[in-house]
C-alpha cells in the first residue's frame, strides 16, 4: 500500500483529505458520514486481531475533527444504529440502497469480519451488535478516566529539560497503577 499502510487505510487518508479540502474551499464546517454500528464492531475487531491499546477499543466517536482541531468536524449521526435497520429504513421510504461492489470481496480483512464472522457471532448471541456496543462504551468511559488519571498525574513525574521530556522513575513507582 501507500507509505507501507493497506488499500483501505490509503483510501481513507485520500477520502478524508478531499473532504478537509472541500471543507476549506467551499468554508464548509463539518461533513457527516455514514458510519454505522456494524462498522465501529468490524473496526474494534480489526483493532484487536492486529494489537491495540485501550484507544482501539473505545469505537469510533461520534464527533471528531477530520485532520486535527484546526480543521472541519467529522461527524457520525449514523454510529448507533445497525447497518440493517437503516437498510430497511431506506428501503421501507422507497430510497435506492447502494452497495459497494467490493463490500463483497473477502480479501480485505474488514468483509472477511463483515461477511463470515459476524454471522457467525449472530448465530451464538443475536444482539451481539448492541452488546458490543455498550461495550465500546464502557471502554471509552475507562479510557476518559485513564486520561484523567494521566492529566493529574504527569505534571509530579514528567518534566522538561534542555533535552527534551524527562520521566522521574522515582515519582512514577511511587504513583499508584503506574504500569
């Protein structure tokens, strides 16, 4: 791929810089996106098959900034309801779906997880997307409180010198869940 990264994250890089720069261009605040819960499971998954951090299983945000906070907001009104509920929605109004071809494709890792494990989790627990859900939810809720956790206590164990950032190990070993 593209500087070492896949097809699909290539891709995103190039969707989201074309909406910053019609963001800029045409003074445009936010663009929203139609994100679903079926995408946030597929991307937690994605993130724990590949090793992630407490960040990867917090899910998407509902409001973030496209190419940081300088930029236009990306919004997801869609994130909380399942893929086929807004199938049926827009179908049940008489609005034409469109499917990606390559949604199909199982060679990329996102469809493998779309299209043969999710069924899968749907045969051994129906409401899987709603408890992944709230899942995702009390993670993003322990991630806010590791953030705040690090906000108190970084200023008594991180300092900065001529060389740069400086953690005093002393300080950190005595902070409780330092790890």
């Amino acid at each position: 791929g593209l500087h070492g990264i896949s097809i699909e994250m290539a891709a995103r890089e190039l969707r989201y810089g074309w909406f910053a720069s019609l963001c800029e261009k045409d003074g445009f605040k936010a663009v929203a996106v139609a994100h679903n819960a079926n995408d946030n499971a597929e991307t937690l998954f994605l993130n724990l098959l590949r090793g992630t951090g407490l960040k990867g299983i917090r899910g998407m945000k509902e409001s973030s900034f496209i190419n940081g906070p300088d930029n236009a907001r990306l919004v997801r009104p869609m994130l909380s309801f399942p893929r086929k509920l807004i199938q049926e929605y827009a179908t049940s109004r008489g609005l034409a779906w469109r499917e990606d071809s390559s949604n199909s494709d199982t060679v990329y890792k996102r469809n493998l997880i779309r299209n043969e494990v999710f069924p899968l989790f749907e045969k051994i627990n129906p409401s899987f997307l709603d408890t992944l859900t709230s899942d995702m939810s009390r993670f993003d809720q322990a991630g806010k409180i590791t953030d705040a956790f690090v906000a108190i206590h970084a200023p008594r164990v991180v300092r900065r010198d001529r060389s740069g950032l400086v953690i005093d190990t002393v300080r950190l070993y005595e902070t409780p869940h330092w790890e």
